[in-house]
C-alpha cells in the first residue's frame, strides 16, 4: 500500500492520496485546489488516479477535487447521506453508510459519522493485501487528534438556525460508532492545530481510537449527553466570513481552475490608475515593514500561514484587489488565495516606494507607553483578539472588537478619544490598525507586543 499525507500549513488542512502498488490505482481523500501536488505525487510513484472522494462538504477550504477529476477523468465518490438539503449538486456517485470503494487491493468502507454536518462520513482503510482488518479510519472533521469537530459551524457561518443542537445530539451518537472500531486503528483527519474547525485540535497528525478514547475530552463524558453537548458547543473560535461562501461553492456547480495562475506584476502607470479607481491594496510585507510606511487605504495582512484566513475575513468575492508582494512570494501567495476561491488578483506591484504616493506610517508604542494609557478616560483600549482569548484575561477596561468583525463595528471605537489597540502578539493587531487607518481613524496607536507581554511584564 502506498500513503501519503498533504499538509496544508496556511489552512491546516490535510488530504491524503492512497494507491494499491500492485494495481497502480490511486485514491485522493479531501483534496486541496491546487491539484498539481497529488499529480506529481502520482507520476513519482508510478500511481494513476482513479477514485477521488470527500468526507463531506467542507466549509474552511475549497475543495479541489472537480478539478483532480477534469484532468485525470477519476470518479467522484461523495456522500448522498444527511438528506435532500446535504446533496452535492454536481455529477458523481454517491455512497451511503456501508459501501465499499475498492481501490486495487484496498478497500475503503463508508461510515455515516454525522455531527459536524448532516453528510459527513468517513472511510475505514483494509489493506487486503496484508490483512482482513482495517488500518485506519479517515475521519474528515469527525474526530481530530485530542478534540472533534464542531456542530455550531453550520449556524454561525452559514446562517442555519438551529442546527447546532442537532448536530450535537448526531455527534454525540456517531462517536459511540467511533468507540467501536479496534483500537490499533489509525486516525487521520482532515485538520490539524490552527484550524478553525475545532478548539483543541493537536498538533501531532494521527492517532489511534485507543489512545483518544483515553485523551480526547469527547471521550470522558460516558452518558452525560448534556454535559458533553455544552462543552462541545462553549467557546468555540468563531468562523471565517468565507466559510459561508466554500459551504456553498463546494456543493454547487462552479468554475474550475486546474493551474496555478499567474499575475502580473503592475508598472507604477497600472498601478496608479486602479488605485484611483478604488481597487482595494493588500500589503503582504512583514508587520514591521509595513509601520514604517504603507500606501493610504492599504490593508496590512502578512503573506504567512494566515494569510488566507485574514483575506477571507476581509475581503468578499466580487471585488478584485492588489497585492504588494515580492516575486518569490507570489506563487505561493496566489496558491493560498486559491484555496479558499479568492481568484481575483488584478495583479501585484513590489515597491511602495516607487510610485509617487505619500506613505503613511503606523504610531507603534512600546510596553512602557501603554502602560500609560491604561485607566485613562480620555483613551479607549480596544482587544482585538477572540472572544474566548479575551474572556479568559485582558487588560483592565479594554473594550472587545474582534479584528475580523472590526469593519463592521466601527461605530464602538472612539474618533475623540486616544485608541490603542492590541492583540495576543501583533499580528492581528497591525490588520486592526490598517483597517482603522483605511476609515479615517487617525488617533490610533499599536501596541504591538500585545496581551502576551503585557501579561509576562506587568
């Protein structure tokens, strides 16, 4: 048997490409957009592609698996569990809790583990070849190393009311489904530490059923089905603008987009004449780069792994916008984008300093300094962390504006007053800060060592 896992670091999304060596037949479980990836895997182990399959229909990426099918003419094998509204609305074949997809020498059998959404299944992994029993289970966002996935997604991000304690009751069943299986069986989930999809995900990527069952907090609730449901359901981080979007691109019929686009990179002329024109900018350079000077009405979201996550809080899928980016940086950056739909790059430039605009820069402050604004009536601190991290410590007073939410709550932050802002450690608080800055906030200062060293040093 052939296994590889994908990691995808910016969204901590794993996929995963499986192959029989002695049939050279090759499946793709929860594939990542930019399919180029499990094409090179494939033609380096003498694969072919020829099953592509779902867990279910994911909400923090855009799945590429239409476009795996468009090249390599594989089949789609997707869920028809969870009802008519959890229906993929596109070609494919459809599995049902007990099927079998056989791959070679391998099979995968189809487990219904609704909770985290009505369609969800998993695939429990037999290597025939070697033994009667399965291997491993790939669990989507049904169970991750040390937590399991959250049923309140579909609520907050898509607008469903009221399918969070359904979701809850559903999750709570599929997991005693889970208990069962043998415990040597390997877990290998769609997400990792960092994702949205859940609270406590692990860092480490595969377990055992055993060793959750021992570990994983959804574990140790026996029958307190209530107990279980109100910790599943508290302080969950909250979703992504985007997710709503991907719940709905990844079920619809949709444009496809099987290569790795290029831009191109803007004279100072091109530039000028869409920054005129109102096109939004997004600066990718470091924090620190950016507050020594940025073009006005530019928005500070670095090009690390959360880039995409920030992009798709703040931009929506109509609009085109620019990057400054280096040329190294774009391909990587145009991939990120690409994993969650955003396509609309009008293209980049790399020089701020070269096209004859004024550069703003940002009032960064010091440990020190913001010591002296705390307890004053005439400064309003803003925490622009999440609700859980605020609730669990902040500064005496600060007020709370979650910075993917900031846009919207403009009116809760002071045009008088002397603001300052911070967040854990800087990152999110310098993407506050552009924000503020784009909408004509002008007494604005950035506390760029954030809650972490306020909390070390004070």
């Amino acid at each position: 048997m052939f296994f590889q896992h994908v990691y995808d670091k910016s969204l901590a999304q794993g996929s995963y490409v499986i192959g029989c060596q002695a049939t050279g037949e090759a499946i793709v479980i929860d594939a990542q957009r930019d399919i180029d990836v499990y094409l090179d895997i494939a033609k380096q182990n003498n694969l072919r592609i020829t099953h592509i399959t779902e867990t279910h229909i994911h909400a923090d990426f855009l799945c590429g698996s239409r476009e795996l099918a468009a090249v390599t003419g594989a089949t789609m094998y997707l869920s028809d569990e969870g009802g008519e509204d959890w229906q993929y609305q596109f070609p494919h074949k459809g599995l049902k809790d007990g099927d079998v997809i056989k791959v070679g020498n391998l099979t995968l059998e189809v487990v219904h583990t609704p909770g985290h959404t009505p369609e969800s299944i998993s695939f429990l992994l037999t290597d025939h070849s070697a033994t009667d029993k399965p291997v491993m289970i790939f669990t989507g966002d049904f169970v991750f190393v040390g937590d399991i996935g959250r049923p309140d997604l579909l609520e907050k991000a898509a607008g469903l009311i009221g399918t969070k304690e359904v979701g809850a009751k559903q999750m709570f069943q599929s997991l005693k489904k889970f208990a069962a299986l043998p415990e040597y069986v390997q877990i290998w989930s769609a997400h990792g530490a960092g994702s949205a999809c859940g609270k406590a995900l692990g860092a480490v990527h595969s377990s055992t059923v055993g060793y959750e069952k021992i570990r994983n907090w959804a574990f140790q609730y026996g029958e307190d089905e209530k107990g279980f449901t109100d910790y599943l359901l508290a302080d969950q981080p909250e979703p992504p603008k985007y997710f709503a979007m991907m719940k709905h691109l990844n079920k619809v019929p949709r444009t496809l987009l099987i290569e790795v686009p290029k831009h191109p990179r803007l004279s100072k002329e091109q530039f000028l004449s869409a920054y005129e024109k109102g096109i939004k900018v997004i600066d990718t350079r470091n924090k620190v780069d950016f507050a020594k000077g940025f073009i006005p009405g530019t928005l500070n979201i670095q090009g690390n792994n959360s880039f995409s996550t920030w992009c798709g809080w703040l931009l929506n899928y109509q609009e085109q916008f620019i990057l400054v980016a280096d040329d190294s940086q774009m391909e990587d950056l145009t991939r990120k984008l690409m994993r969650i739909g955003l396509d609309n790059i009008y293209g980049y430039i790399s020089d701020v300093n070269d096209l004859g605009i004024a550069l703003q820069t940002a009032s960064v402050i010091s440990l020190d300094e913001f010591k002296t604004y705390i307890g004053k009536d005439n400064v309003q601190i803003v925490d622009v962390r999440g609700a859980s991290e605020y609730e669990t410590g902040h500064v005496e007073g600060a007020d709370h504006i979650f910075v993917g939410t900031i846009q919207d709550h403009l009116d809760k932050i002071s045009r008088n007053k002397q603001v300052v802002i911070h967040c854990q450690a800087g990152d999110r608080s310098t993407i506050a800060y552009s924000i503020l800055a784009k909408n004509g906030f002008e007494n604005v200062k950035n506390f760029s060592g954030g809650y972490a060293q306020w909390k070390v040093e004070s």
